[in-house]
C-alpha cells in the first residue's frame, strides 16, 4: 500500500474517530440521566428497565439486518448517514418531552439508529484500517470515541448544575450533535470511496464464513456473557455502602479512560501478535469480577480498572478480527452477524449475572471467570488452527 493510500486512510480515520468522539458526548451524556429523566416524567421501575432492555436488545440485534442490507446495497455511505441521523437527533428531541412514553420512544430510537449505521460504517472503517494497521486503525477510533463517553456525562453534569433542568441538560447536547452531523457530512465529501483504500476489497472473490469465523464467534459470545456490566458493579457499590456517590461516576470515567488506552496498547499488539493481543487483554480483564465484587474499596477501584481493560479490548481488536476473517464481499453480514450475537449474549449474561448477584456472589465470580477463561481457551485453539 503507498504512502499517500496510508495517509488518506489515517485522515479517513481521524474523521470517522471525531464523528464517534461528538456521537458518544451526545448519547452518552443522555444515557448518563436517562433512567433518572424517566422517573421524572412519571415511570415505574419496570418501564425503566424495560426501555433500556429493549434499546439494546435492538440496537444489537437490528445490525444483523442493517449489515446484510450494505452489503446488498454497497451503499455504505447513506446508511451510515441515516443511521446517524436518527441516533443523534432522538437525543436533543428529549428535551421537548413531557411524557415519559414520547421519552422512552425516543430513547429506543436512538438505539435503532445506531443499530443501522454500525456495521455500514464499520466496513468503511476496516477499509481504511487495512492500509494502517487494522488493529491500530480500529484502536484510534475506539480512543477518539471513549474520550466523548468521558466528556457527555460531564457536560450533563455541569448543564444539570447550573440550570437543574434536565430538558436543558438534553437541549445542549444538540451542539455535540451537529458537530458529530457536520464532520461526518464533511468525511463522506473527503472520502467518498473508502472501500478504494483496500485495494484486496476488490479481488476478493471469496463469500462464505470460514470455521474460523464461527468458531471466533463462540468465543465472543463467551466472553460477553461472562463480563459483568458496570451498573452492577455501581448498584454493588450502593447497596454496600463501600464508596460514596461520588465515586460511582468518577471510577465509570476513569474505567472509560483505560478503555480508550488498553485499546491503543492492544491495538498496536494485535498488528504485531494477531489473536495474542486479545488472549492477554481478556486473560486480564477476566480477572474483573474477582475484584469489583469484592468488599474492600481498593479492590473495587481495581476491579474496574480491569473492566476497562476488557472493554477496550472488546472494542478495537474484536472487531480487528472480524475484518480479517470475514470475506469483504460480505463483510458488512459479517459485522451485523457479530454484533446482533454479541448483544444477544450480553443480554443473556447481563440478566444472568444480575440474578446470580441476588442468590450468591461467589456464584456470580465462578460464573463470570469461568465463561471468560473458557473463551481464552477458545481463542488459543483458534490461534492454533490458523497457523498451521
């Protein structure tokens, strides 16, 4: 690949990690008080949990629809542009909300519009990371994009505090917005080709999902299932009494900022190692349940600090190894095929780990390591059979 491909690619990059890095300032800032918006307008506890259980069931589920559709149309571009759209503009929308219904409809449709654009925009992205590096290529877009999950809830925070309104709080993250609507506009007149960056895009003739693939996926699922999620961890931390309040948003930024350089370090790693990279990143990060669970605060803070590790991880050179695996014919059913499984495993294990916290906690742990540890072994069986 020449020099001035690498450099379009990297350009190409830096935009789609600038778009992601004003998309996540947006909804995740409106997540960070979602749930507390909702009781606002009235809502049970169960509508709460309800909207948010349905916002990711299809948020991950859709993309296997969405990916099949760009790669049937090859209209990456435009789907991501709708998709886009519809995530982004749902957000600011809330402010005009006085029910919550409207409120939990507009939360669902933020996560449908990132479920469409995902896999369309992730093909583009592995395009560009072919010519750098995809491990690299990835990692700097997950960077670019945990530095936004890091400031939206701090922008929420600080709106909240001077105004204590919430419909302000979501009226000013339409700037971030548009922002996020601006740079992508201008990366698709910039870069309108980027499937040209990957010249092996256009040779491949190749259609079918290899063993590999499938045998990988096995493996993710594992390991999703097997990861708690934060908002146990912090409900772990609440019902104990362990750390004040404070702390509880303070340690998820903290666990954003690892998140955004584990997938720097990794990134960089899987381009030299391959699979190594994500067998050391989630040997480590399996290790997460034995600490954030535990009733010391020291182990609690370095429980997730290994979360953030795993989230890194999961993130960047995850989806690396979709991009190499798959057939570039159809690599957009490739990312939607793992993203809707990774949801739905996520779900499962999400829901799982929740009730085991209820009946035994070193139930939970033995759970959470062991799902994880026998995905590493699958990776390292994985590792094997692709270089012979």
């Amino acid at each position: 690949m020449n020099n001035a491909n690498a450099k379009t690619a990297m350009r190409f990059i830096l935009l789609m990690g600038a778009v992601s890095l004003f998309a996540d300032m947006t909804y995740e800032g409106a997540r960070s008080i979602s749930g507390a918006y909702l009781a606002v307008l009235g809502a049970s506890g169960a509508i709460v949990g309800l909207t948010a259980g349905a916002g990711e069931l299809l948020g991950y589920g859709l993309r296997l629809f969405s990916g099949l559709i760009s790669d049937k149309t090859q209209r990456y571009w435009t789907i991501t542009l709708v998709g886009y759209a519809v995530n982004l503009l749902a957000v600011p929308l809330l402010a005009l909300t006085g029910h919550w219904a409207p409120a939990a409809g507009l939360m669902i449709a933020e996560r449908i519009g990132k479920a469409i654009r995902t896999p369309a925009r992730d093909v583009m992205l592995s395009y560009a990371a072919g010519s750098v590096g995809r491990g690299w290529g990835f990692a700097v877009h997950e960077a670019m994009d945990q530095i936004g999950a890091m400031t939206g809830p701090m922008i929420v925070m600080a709106a909240l505090a001077l105004s204590g309104a919430y419909r302000y709080a979501f009226a000013v993250l339409a700037i971030p917005a548009a922002l996020a609507m601006a740079v992508l506009i201008a990366a698709r007149f910039i870069v309108p080709h980027p499937q040209k960056l990957e010249t092996a895009a256009s040779t491949d003739r190749h259609t079918a999902f290899g063993r590999v693939f499938w045998l990988y996926l096995a493996a993710i699922g594992l390991t999703a299932a097997g990861f708690a999620d934060y908002p146990l961890m912090a409900f772990h931390i609440k019902a104990h009494a362990l750390l004040t309040d404070a702390w509880i948003p303070l340690l998820y930024a903290m666990a954003m900022g690892i998140d955004a350089l584990a997938a720097l370090l990794f990134g960089r790693l899987y381009d030299k190692k391959g699979l190594t990279a994500l067998i050391i990143a989630f040997g480590v990060s399996s290790l997460c349940a034995v600490f954030a669970f535990s009733l010391r605060p020291w182990a609690i803070i370095i429980g997730v600090a290994l979360w953030g590790v795993g989230m890194g991880a999961q993130e960047s050179i995850v989806r690396s190894f979709v991009a190499d695996t798959v057939p570039a014919a159809r690599r957009g059913t490739g990312f939607g095929v793992f993203n809707a499984w990774f949801g739905v495993a996520w779900f499962v294990g999400s829901a799982l780990l929740g009730v085991l916290y209820d009946w035994s906690v070193p139930a939970l742990i033995a759970v959470s390591v062991g799902c994880q540890w026998a995905s590493v072994a699958m990776l390292i069986a994985i590792q094997n059979r692709t270089k012979r």
